[in-house]
C-alpha cells in the first residue's frame, strides 16, 4: 500500500517509522489496531511487525518499528549477526 493510500499514523513519531520501512521495501497493511508491516519477503518466512494505533509510549513503539526494520535478514534489512532473524 502507497503512503498516499493509506490513512496517516495519529502520532507523527509512528508514522515517520512506518514512512522508514516502506522507505526499505516493506509494505502495510491496514489490519488490527491500526496495521501491520510485511518485508519484501511475502510469504511465510518473511518478517512481520505490528503497528498500534494507540500506543502507550509512541517513542518507544516508533524505535521498536526501526529496529525490527533494521534486524530484517530479508531484502531492505541487515543480516543478523549470528545469521538468525
């Protein structure tokens, strides 16, 4: 889903991650609470991250969205050290 496609994260912390990841290929979903983030990997090996409406602590849940990113050993993310995802 484009960004012009999907409604904008209430919290603008949480959209800029969400902006950061389809920014490196993943996708969203409108799905749950607000939507969940798909890797370029699309099937069942690939990660997945949820993205809450309304977090307690949007901070904190917009830096857990980036490093979820950044831990993809699939396209647009870097590969684990020990080679696990």
């Amino acid at each position: 889903m484009a960004p012009a496609d999907r409604p904008r994260h209430p919290d603008k912390e949480v959209e800029a991650a969400v902006r950061y990841a389809e920014a490196r290929g993943w996708s969203v979903r409108m799905q749950g609470h607000w939507g969940r983030l798909y890797c370029a990997q699309a099937d069942r090996e690939g990660c997945q991250v949820g993205v809450w409406g309304t977090p307690r602590n949007a901070g904190v849940h917009a830096r857990q969205i980036r490093r979820a990113i950044d831990r993809c050993p699939h396209a647009g993310g870097q590969e684990a050290p020990d080679g696990d995802a």
